[in-house]
C-alpha cells in the first residue's frame, strides 16, 4: 500500500481535473471520480471546484498568448486516407477553454 507524496497526488489530481474537464467531460469515469477524491484527500485539497476553475482560468489566460496558427495546430491530428476512390489528408484541432472571449 504505497501513497503518492502530496505534491505527486496534487499534480495527478489536476491532471485528471484537466484531462475530464473537472469530472464533466464525455470521457469521464467512475474511476477518475473516485481518483479524485482519493487524490484530493492527499494533497489536502479542500476545494477542488476552486482549483479545477484556477485551473482552467490559467490556461484559458495562456492561450491568449497564442498566434492564431499556434492556437489551431497547437493539438492537432493529422490522417491520410485513400478509400472509395478518394485520396488526401485531413486535420482534426481542438481548443479547450472554459473563457472564449480570450480565443475569439
């Protein structure tokens, strides 16, 4: 029974606030929820709504900083398909942010 020290379970609780959009993403699960709570009792962190929207805010602010190009291609994936008679490449990016005003 081994326990992550409290500035390794801080930093996975907010890796998990991250990537499930504090708990309300498509992809969460039962386990991250659960993660959450078993994380954030180690990193003694009494509100997690606050960090989650700290969190967030410092990223939202972040990506202020960024070119149009560098905010498109910043998590980009690309394919190439040949089905059907058709041929070619095609990209996928996504922005996350929690305060539009800043990207738009």
């Amino acid at each position: 029974n081994r326990r992550p020290e409290k500035g390794i379970a801080g930093m996975l609780l907010c890796a998990i606030l991250s990537d499930t959009l504090n708990l309300q993403g498509p992809t969460t699960t039962d386990w991250d929820r659960l993660m959450v709570a078993v994380l954030a009792e180690i990193a003694k962190v009494h509100n997690i709504q606050l960090l989650a929207q700290e969190q967030f805010k410092a990223k939202s602010k972040e990506l202020a900083t960024l070119s149009s190009h560098a905010l498109v291609n910043g998590d980009q994936k690309s394919f190439s398909f040949d089905a059907s008679g058709f041929k070619g490449d095609i990209g996928f990016a996504v922005v996350e942010t929690t305060d539009s005003d800043i990207i738009l």
